[in-house]
C-alpha cells in the first residue's frame, strides 16, 4: 500500500513536470498569434515565476496545518482548468491573467508532494532515496515533454494543446483523490510545541542546519538561468543551428539521470555532495567564461551531473533537519528561493550584453555557495552536530 503511495507522488510530479516542460515550446508562439508584442511575451514568460514565488511563500502555512492530500488535489483540478482556459483566451491579457493564477495555483503542489514523501519514508536513509528518485522522475519529464509538446501543436495546433494539458491534469486530480494516503499511514510526526506550531518561520530560521540548502538552491538556479539565457545566443553568434542548443541541453538532461541513477550516492553526506557539485560546477562557470577549449558537449554533460548530484542533496538535507511538523513550510521556502535565482540570473545576464561577464559572474555566485555550505558544514562539526547521517 505505500509503494502504491510513493508511485502515486511520483506520477504527479512527473505530470506536472511534462506539462509545464512541454508549454515552453508553445506559450511564445502562441502568444503571438493573439497578438501579443515581444515585450509582452517577455512578460508572459516571466509571470509563472513571479506568481509561483509569491505563491510558495504563501503556501508554507497552510501546507503544514491542512491536509496536503486536499491541496495536491484541488490544486490539480484548478491547474486543468487554467490550462484549458490557455487555449481558449482571445487576447494577451486574459493568457497573462491565466499565467498569474496557474502560477499561484502550482506553487501548493509540489511542495505537498515533497513534503508527502518525506513523510512517507521509514527512516533518512530511505528519504535520500525517495528524493533522487523523485529527481529522475523530473529530469527525465524535462527531457521527453518539449518533444512531446512540440508534437501535440503540430498535429492539433496550439490552443488544442493546451487543452490536452489540462485534461491530463484534471484526471490526474481524479485519480489522486481516491490513490493519495491519509495522515494514518504517514511516518508520526514529533510532539512539537504551539509556538512552533504558529510561528513556522521562526523555526525554520533557527534551524541553521539547512541553511546550505537555501544557499544551494540559489546558486544552481542562477547558473541554470544563466545558461538557459546564455547558451542558444552564444550559439547564435558563432553561427550554428538552433537545433545545436536542443541537443545541448539534451546532453545536460542525459548527465543528470547519469548520476540520479547511482542510488549508492544517496549513503554520502548530503552536505558534501552539496558543497562537492557546486564547486565543480563553478567551475564549469568558468570554463566558459574564459573560452577554455573545452568541448560545449562535455561541459553541458558536467553540468547536468552537478544538478544531479545537487538537487536530491538538497532535498534530502531538508527532509533530515526541518521539523516534519513545518516540512510544508520548509519545502515552500525551498521552492520560492529556487524561482528567485531563477528569475534574478536572465535579468543579470540581459543587463550585462557580454557572455563572458555573464559566465563569470554565475563563478562567484557559485563559488561563494560552495564556499558558504562548507563552511557551515565545518561549524556544525564544531558545535559536535554532525551533517552526517
């Protein structure tokens, strides 16, 4: 019964992967048909991010005191509902409206469905493993549903599309209603007291531990903003196809189901992996920056392994120390500070004009994380409260 449970998470996560993974094709076209400017569209592009941090924020709270089970559930049935209303609108302003609220309504799903699995683990070591699988599961979404998005327009156009997603996204609320557990089969959860019971943050903020989680989470978001961003403009002026910079962020989807796939990562230190991939995907920050003659292929394949590594260790580092009374708090925090690197880096990339500077500047970002997340390793040790599991 709590195999089905996990695979039932498992299967939301990777149908709200695909369907957001699998709009990135359309959306600009789309809007540009319903006459939409390129500012605007701009604007569309970045209005998911900017209602999904607000969002997390605002959705900690009520994860952690109401039925994580309801939310995933209405949140999807809202979702498909959104989405069916994408292929519908006739004007850019209702699609920026629906893009607000898609955003708003996602940001109390996959938190739910993180702090759920986290819940549903017998012990950490078993966390560690739910959460690299649960990266699988989102990688390799990342990587079929653009294809699969690119398709469904071609063959049905872009407003039946969108209108496929929904439905996907209802049934998959249907499903969940009557497949996701009740509070009797999750892992019990500690006597806790009614302050932390109020005050969530001020727990979350006293728990110094997960700190180079957050610190983490930023700087990946930032180098990948900083590549999405740069990469296919890099491409461009040395004149190469833009299928060049599909095949490219192919390649760094394939390093990270490469190391996701080593299960025996999940008995390390989450810590270390956490400090060990940023510092070598600083370094691929630098590769570029400086124009190494190193193969774009192979450094792409580094990079991918490093969010690999990362973003498991990351997840397995919150589901260990936060409070599992907050955990809906500390995997939405989690989430809006990953939105906020990701939405910071482009704006840092575009002001810049220069890829160098650009590259060079996701190197510090980086590098000063590793940095950060050893260091608070080492005072950990110190005080004699070990990251090790």
């Amino acid at each position: 019964m709590r195999r089905r449970y996990i695979w039932v998470l498992f299967v939301i996560l990777f149908l709200a992967s695909f369907d957001m993974h699998a709009q990135m094709p359309l959306l600009a076209p789309y809007a540009r048909t319903i006459g939409a400017t390129s500012m605007v569209i701009g604007i569309l592009l970045g209005a998911y991010s900017i209602s999904n941090l607000f969002g997390h924020l605002v959705a900690g709270p009520f994860l952690d005191r109401y039925s994580k089970k309801l939310f995933i559930c209405v949140g999807l049935f809202i979702a498909g509902w959104l989405l069916i209303g994408h292929g519908l609108v006739d004007t850019p302003d209702m699609l920026m409206l629906l893009r607000l609220i898609f955003g708003f309504t996602m940001a109390f799903v996959t938190p739910a469905c993180s702090a759920l699995l986290g819940q549903l683990a017998r012990n950490n070591e078993e966390q560690g493993v739910f959460m690299v699988k649960k990266g699988m599961v989102l990688t390799a979404a990342a990587i079929v549903s653009p294809a699969i998005g690119g398709l469904l327009a071609a063959k049905f156009g872009y407003a039946q599309a969108f209108f496929i997603f929904g439905v996907i996204m209802m049934l998959a609320s249907f499903v969940t209603l009557s497949s996701l557990p009740n509070k009797s089969v999750l892992r019990p959860i500690e006597n806790h007291s009614k302050e932390d019971t109020i005050s969530p943050f001020r727990t979350m903020v006293a728990t110094f531990a997960i700190y180079p989680a957050y610190v983490a989470g930023f700087a990946v978001m930032y180098a990948q903003g900083t590549f999405m961003y740069e990469i296919p403009l890099l491409l461009q002026r040395q004149h190469l196809e833009p299928t060049v910079s599909g095949i490219l962020f192919s390649v760094m989807g394939l390093g990270s189901l490469a190391v996701l796939s080593q299960i025996w990562l999940t008995r390390t230190s989450p810590l270390g992996r956490i400090v060990a991939a940023l510092f070598v995907l600083g370094l691929m920050m630098y590769t570029i920056a400086v124009a190494a003659p190193v193969s774009l292929y192979l450094t792409m394949f580094i990079i991918g392994a490093c969010t690999g590594v990362l973003f498991p260790a990351m997840t397995t580092l919150l589901a260990y120390y936060a409070p599992p009374h907050i955990y809906g708090t500390a995997f939405s925090i989690y989430a809006a500070v990953l939105s906020i690197g990701s939405i910071i880096s482009p704006l840092v990339a575009g002001s810049t004009g220069f890829v160098n500077q650009s590259f060079f500047g996701a190197f510090l970002v980086v590098t000063a994380a590793s940095l950060i997340a050893g260091w608070i390793g080492i005072r950990l040790r110190l005080d004699s409260k070990p990251i090790t599991r």
